[in-house]
C-alpha cells in the first residue's frame, strides 16, 4: 500500500489516539464511552481540525462504510492541498446515522471539507490495517493447523506401524528403502527369467 507522506505520518498518530482512548487506568475497555464524549466535545474541538486532525478524526470511528475501494487507494497516495472535495469523495464513502449530525457541525468550518476527507481516509487505513493482520494470522493458524494435523497423521502411522512400510525399517526417507536389497541385482535376475544372458 503506497501512502503519501501526510498519510504516512498522522497514520500512527490517529492510531495512538484510539489506543489511549481503549483503557482506563485498570485496564477496561472503555472505547466506546470515550469515543461518545469525544464526539460531545467536538465543537469545542474544532480550532483544532487544521493542526491536529487526528485528535478530532477518532470521534468519527467507525463512522464511515466505503463504497469503493479503489477510490480511498487513490486518496492515500494524495498530499494534503491535493484532496477531493468531500462531496465528490462521498460518492464512495457513506456515513453510519449516529456520524451525521457530526459531520454537519464539522463541515461548517472551512477547514471541514478536508477534515471530513482526512478523518475518512484515517479511519480506512486503520480498518485495512486491521484486516490484513487479522488476514495473516488467521494464514498462520491455518499453516499451524496444518503442521498439527500432519504431525497427528504421523504420529497415527507409526502406532499401526505403517510409517516404517511406507519409509523402510529406519522410518526415514533417506532414498535407502531398509531392506539392503540391490535393484541392480533385481534387475538381472528378471532378465535372466525372461531368457536374456546375465551380465557379469
């Protein structure tokens, strides 16, 4: 994923918001009460969309549903100054009910129209990043999952004592199948039955 180095770097910035807003001092998930009184403090808020976007653009998670991918993979290559108007970007992004009336208090400022496109193209970048972690460990399990199941088949081979027939007396495959026995000489004798001389 290519990122324009705005994206790149308020990226870690929204995502450490979120993370300071997840617990409390004894650890219990508090996201969603805080997320509700970032969204209260929103007017108050507003002087700051220009300088800090990510401090206001947390209110909005989980606020927008993507319609066209493609679109928010162009949108993050883009420096700031160079954004869609967010009437052009709603096209491809719609808002959840509850994010509506936030986005008009927003859009009132004119720093809103790029807020409401920076706090969008935040808020994707941190789903998509989720999902691909989400992706990769689910592969992990599904290779470990595997691994296990190989190594119980095996394990079963060898309790009915079919792992040494499948891999000579040694239960390797060393290409040496166990039983000492030459092909050479096999071959030789097969000859010699079907009438042929025996090479010395």
């Amino acid at each position: 994923m290519k990122l324009s180095r705005f994206f790149e770097d308020i990226i870690p910035l929204y995502k450490a918001e979120l993370e300071d807003l997840k617990s409390d001092s004894e650890g219990k998930n508090v996201l969603k009460a805080r997320l509700r009184e970032k969204a209260e403090q929103l007017p108050m808020l507003l002087p700051m969309m220009a300088s800090n976007p990510e401090m206001l653009a947390v209110a909005f998670h989980q606020g927008f549903i993507f319609m066209n991918p493609l679109t928010m993979e162009s949108l993050i290559t883009k420096e700031a100054g160079k954004f869609p108007s967010w009437k052009t970007l709603s096209a491809a992004v719609k808002l959840e009910p509850w994010a509506e009336p936030l986005s008009r208090i927003v859009l009132k400022d004119p720093d809103g129209e790029a807020f409401m496109v920076t706090a969008a193209a935040l808020e994707y970048l941190n789903r998509s990043n989720t999902t691909r972690k989400a992706g990769a460990s689910d592969a992990a399990g599904a290779d470990e999952d595997e691994d296990k199941e190989a190594n119980e088949e095996n394990e079963e081979l060898k309790e009915h004592g079919d792992l040494d027939g499948q891999y000579g007396r040694h239960g390797r495959d060393d290409g040496d199948d166990g039983d000492d026995y030459d092909l050479g000489e096999a071959g030789a004798d097969w000859l010699a039955e079907q009438g042929f001389d025996r090479k010395e």
